[in-house]
C-alpha cells in the first residue's frame, strides 16, 4: 500500500495560520497579565515571573499553594488576547494539592 504524504491526507496541516484579527501586541498583553496578577490580591505576584510571546503567556516562579498556581493560571487565561497560558510555576509547600508543573 501506498503511503500518502502527511499534508495529503490532512489538508488542515497545511493551511496558514494567522492571528486573530485585531490580536494585541505582546508587550500589551505583558502589561495586562502582569496588572491582572497584582490586581487579583490573592497571589504573591512577586515570585511570578512573566513573559508573553505570540499570543502565549509564559508563568515562571514558585507560588506557596497549588491553589495560587491555578489562580495564577485563571488571571492570565482571562485576559483577552492571551491566546494560551504556559504554566511553569512551581509549588512550594507540598500538602495534598500540590503537585509539581507538568
């Protein structure tokens, strides 16, 4: 049998991909995930490194809680232009919802 070339049977792999019209540019969305951290309260926003690159939020750092890990996570997915959240932070007191990131 003859094996078809991958962009032969899949004509989704090979279309462009182009940004939402209108998408922010990465040093806005920067600002916004970075003021939606300090704004929530609830996370020690200094232990949170951010960096935004193409639409993707990238959270770096070590929170306390699992619960601020997912917090963290929710701030950032909410900001609109934040196409996807890279979540990186560690956790540093290990209790029964703590996990490390995957």
């Amino acid at each position: 049998m003859k094996k078809m070339p991958e962009t032969a049977r899949n004509p989704i792999a090979s279309a462009p991909v182009d940004p939402p019209p209108h998408q922010p540019d990465d040093p806005v969305l920067y600002a916004a995930v970075t003021r939606s951290l300090e704004v929530d309260g609830r996370i020690a926003r200094e232990s949170i490194r951010v960096a935004v690159r193409d639409g993707c939020a990238i959270l770096t750092g070590t929170v306390s809680t699992e619960y601020q890990r997912v917090l963290a996570d929710a701030c950032a997915s909410a900001v609109p232009g934040v196409l996807v959240v890279k979540n990186q932070l560690a956790v540093s007191q290990m209790g029964p919802m703590a996990k490390t990131p995957e």
